[in-house]
C-alpha cells in the first residue's frame, strides 16, 4: 500500500493493531498523537518497544515527547547522533509489517510536506529491514535517563524547523480547545524570536484569562539559577496555589554565605529575586545544604522559604510580588 495522504492517520491505525513489537527509527519524532499510541501499547508487559531518533533540538524540545515515560514504561529508547545519523523513516510492526517512505513523524512532515510512505508484507523485504534495524541498535547504546544524554543545541536551520513544527502543534492544541498547551507551545516559539507580535499578543490574552482578578494559573515558569545552572520549580500555568521543593548543594568547600537567585524563566528570562543566606556552617563542596520550598498562592504573592541543611539550621523566607513581573522587563 502507497500513502501520499493521511499518513498520520494509517501509521496510527497500524500501531492500535499490533500484536506483539514496534521497532522504530525515524530521525525526528514530535507528534503526540503517534506517540500516545506507543505508550498506549506498553500497558501490556509483554508488548516489545525500540525506538532511535536523533538526539537534538527538534526531539528534545521542550513540550516535546516524553521519551523517559517510554522508558520508564519498559520500552527500549536509543539517540543516534549528528555525526553518525540514523536517516531511516521505519516502522517495522509484529516483525510481519514493514511501514518506510519519507515521512518522519512530525507535525512538520504532517502538514507541511509532500510526504510518502509504504505498507510491505513481503516477508523477504521485511527481513531486510529487520536485520538492518538490529545492525542499528547493536550499534548503539540504550539510554536509561533522557535528561543525562539528550542534547539541546540548534543551528538556524533546526530553529526555522522548530518553530514551524510548533506553530503547527499549537493549531491542533487549538482545535481541541486547550489553550494553556497553546500557551507554553507559544512560549517556546517566542524563545525562538521573541519580536512575534501576534503571538505575543495571543499568549498574553490566555494568560490573562486564567489570571484576571486573581491567579487561576502560575503565569510563568518560575525556578532557581545554581552555579551549575536553572533548575524549574514551579511550572507555567500549574492550578494555583502551588507549592515545590529544591535543594541547593554546596558548590566550594567550607562556604560560610549562599547567593540565592530566583528566575522567571519565560521566553525573557529574568531574575526576580536575589539574596544571601549568611553564617552558615562550613560543608564539603557537594553537601546538600539549603531547601527551597516556593509556594505560590492565587493572591499573586510568591513566598521564598530557605532552610539550612547538615549545619546550624538557619532559615531566611523572602517574598515577591509576581504581579509586577507580568510583563517584560526589556
């Protein structure tokens, strides 16, 4: 069977019929809906996963896949690199059904692209590939933390793709009438070129749907810059109030004073606060050494609470207003 139409639609169809595997490599990966229905088929024990795709920007974005569920639901998850690509599109379905062509499963080659892929049952065939996708996967070593491996880099190219893979994502989020999910997938586009005036525009108007007379929503990602880099705390447009911890390790040894900054990471990021916890006690460089509990409540008050940990028990609670930091500050 030739598909040069609906080829989200079949590829699906075929995923809900299978009995025993999946094996897949495709180069990009972002759609949802198919890799719903992958997950959907690892609530059986027995079912076998194996999926490769390029470690990148465009499958590691943000309110992209969450390839560690595949993972952590006992499917087999593989990165193929930049310089040693895997450029297959295959779907090779109960090692009986071979599913190949140009198509790579993105909202881009969806909606975009003039785009093929073909249906064999042609046993010869499909033992090729399957012997050429095992090749692949002896090849490479299995990854049991995305967020150890994954790589986030892009080239203009990658960002051209990215946004418009996005825009893409954001209609259909659309049509279903979820606008918060419209509203983090715009502020990633905004990440991309910030100077969108209609997309600023509409994801403002949602944000201020939810958040009128008070805070339905936390309006904006909200987390702590350590040494070795930001760590979120509280997501965009988490159900108010809101409460998380974090916990700082000691970054030299015998630190008697910690800086404490708190970001409002959108699609300008700013720091919102900053202060200075003091006479604490000397710890060895990697001790766990401050809890950050933030708490974030419908009346728009964001409260700080810093309690020392393995010392002398110090404590220090800021707070901050985030009404004042609804728009940005450029």
């Amino acid at each position: 069977m030739h598909l040069f139409n609906n080829i989200e639609f079949e590829i699906i169809s075929a995923i809900k019929n299978a009995k025993s595997s999946l094996k897949i490599a495709v180069t990009w990966f972002t759609n949802h809906e198919i890799f719903n229905e992958v997950l959907a088929k690892l609530e059986n024990p027995e079912f076998k996963v194996d999926l490769i795709v390029l470690n990148d920007r465009i499958n590691n974005k943000r309110e992209g896949l969450n390839f560690q569920k595949l993972i952590d639901s006992n499917g087999n998850f593989y990165f193929s690199s930049n310089e040693n690509m895997v450029h297959h599109k295959i779907c090779i379905i109960d090692n009986s059904i071979l599913i190949t062509g140009s198509y790579n499963w993105t909202y881009y080659a969806e909606n975009r692209n003039w785009e093929n892929v073909v249906f064999i049952e042609e046993k010869e065939v499909v033992d090729g590939y399957i012997a050429e996708f095992d090749k692949i996967i002896n090849h490479h070593q299995k990854v049991e933390t995305v967020e150890k491996e994954q790589k986030t880099g892009a080239v203009i190219s990658s960002n051209d793709y990215l946004h418009t893979d996005y825009t893409l994502q954001a209609k259909i989020q659309e049509k279903k009438g979820n606008d918060l999910a419209v509203a983090k997938i715009y502020t990633e586009i905004l990440k991309i070129n910030s100077k969108q005036k209609e997309i600023v525009k509409a994801r403002n108007e949602i944000v201020k749907k939810y958040n009128n007379e008070t805070f339905k929503v936390s309006p904006f990602e909200i987390g702590i810059l350590f040494k070795n880099g930001y760590t979120a705390v509280i997501p965009a447009y988490e159900n108010l109030p809101f409460t998380a911890k974090k916990v700082g390790l000691t970054t030299t040894d015998n630190a008697k004073s910690l800086r404490v900054t708190i970001q409002k990471n959108d699609y300008i990021p700013r720091t919102i606060k900053q202060f200075s916890l003091s006479n604490l006690k000397p710890s060895p460089k990697g001790t766990q050494k401050i809890e950050h509990t933030l708490t974030l409540e419908q009346n728009g008050i964001l409260t700080i609470n810093c309690l020392e940990l393995n010392g002398y028990g110090r404590t220090k609670t800021e707070k901050v207003d985030i009404k004042n930091w609804l728009q940005h500050r450029v």
